[in-house]
C-alpha cells in the first residue's frame, strides 16, 4: 500500500474546499490512488506529476514520488488555475529536496 505525506499547502487547499462533494472526491480519489490506482495522471517533469479529477471545475492534485511507497501530496488546484499550480508544485517540491 502506497502512503501518502501531506504538505501544509495541500492540506490549506484541501481545507478550503468549501464543496463537500468535491472535497470527498478528492480523497476518494486519493484512496484510489493508494491502492496503486492513480486514474488520469501526468508527468509535468522535474518529478512533479498532475493527478486530474474529473469533477467541478476540473480538480488537480501534484505530487512528487519520494521514494518506493512514500508520495509526497505538495499542492491542489483546478483547472483554472493549472499554470500556476505547476510551477508552485515545482517549486515546493524543489524546497523540499533541498531540505532532504
């Protein structure tokens, strides 16, 4: 079973989710997701990938692999705001390797 580690920015987005439907899509999704069934997901390079949630306005998780049951969840989104979840995602996840 793969684990799962939350960063604090994605449990903010997480948390300010104001849709219950789509918060508990979102985690649904996650559980999927850590039994090895990542659904639609895409490599965004530097070891940041996209899982996309067909809901809503298009929900986005980015995550980094840290290792071989361990990922790492750095952030949230939707569709609106794609451009610049990546390059945050990027970002968190490069601080996070320098901290390593």
């Amino acid at each position: 079973m793969i684990q799962f580690k939350k960063s604090k920015h994605f449990l903010e987005w997480l948390d300010s989710l104001r849709s219950k439907p789509a918060r508990a899509r979102v985690l649904a999704r996650l559980d999927h997701a850590q039994w090895g069934n990542f659904g639609d997901c895409e490599a965004l390079g530097n070891g940041v990938f996209e899982m996309r949630i067909h809901y809503g306005p298009g929900y986005r998780v980015y995550f980094t692999r840290r290792d071989e049951v361990v990922y790492l969840l750095l952030i949230g989104g939707d569709k609106s705001t794609q451009k610049r979840d990546i390059q945050r995602a990027k970002q968190i996840a490069e601080d996070f390797e320098k901290k390593e």
